[in-house]
C-alpha cells in the first residue's frame, strides 16, 4: 500500500465531513475513493451510524464505525461463504481491533462525544 494513502484518506474524510456531514458514511466514502472500491450500499447502509449512532453521541464513533466497515466490505466473510471454515470474520475482526487502538492512542476513546469534544470542543 501507498504509504500517502492512509494521509489521502484521511484528508478526503475531513473534506467529506466539513461539507457534508455523516461521519460514518464520509470515512466510508474516502476509504471508497481512496482504494477505488466504491460500494452505494455499503455507503447508504452507514447513514444511521453519524453521531455515534442516530445523532445520539454516546456510542461508537461514526468514522470509525465506517472504517470497520469498510474492513468489512474489503476483507469480511461472504453470505454464500457463511459457515466460515476459513474465519474471515476472526482475521478482519482482528484488523478492526486494530484499527480501534489506533482511535485510542490518536484520541484517547472511540465514543463519539469523547472524540468531538476532544478534536471539536463540543
């Protein structure tokens, strides 16, 4: 991988979401554009997740609820493969727990308010 992805990513994101808005699905949309794997379901299947979920603000955040995602939509196990004899769903769950402590060491919790009020003030 391009080591000027994740940057691109990120960048995109934050574009995304200062136009406009829905955490989960701008993380989604720049991860989408970023590795040229567009998908308008998985994208229209994150629009309840901004605000830590329905607006609400307590649970997880939205752009990192939409990178799991996205984890999913890339590396997640198949309907026709549900049975799962490879255990996909354990390899991505460990790269979404992964992807987790890097939310933790950047801003110290994946909850919402935590997060926006430590990068937002709000």
């Amino acid at each position: 991988m391009p080591e000027d992805r994740p940057e691109q990513a990120y960048q995109a994101g934050r574009h995304y979401e200062q136009t406009y808005r829905g955490c989960a699905q701008c993380a989604i949309a720049a991860l989408q554009d970023t590795f040229g794997l567009r998908d308008d379901a998985v994208f229209r299947a994150a629009t309840g997740l901004a605000g830590g979920g329905g607006l609400a603000s307590d649970g997880s955040c939205g752009a990192y609820a939409g990178s799991v995602m996205f984890l999913g939509q890339v590396l997640g196990r198949e309907r026709d493969d549900f049975a799962d004899p490879g255990e996909v769903r354990f390899q991505t769950s460990q790269m979404a727990r992964e992807l987790r402590e890097r939310f933790i060491e950047r801003f110290g919790t994946v909850t919402c308010r935590d997060i926006q009020t430590k990068t937002m003030g709000r």
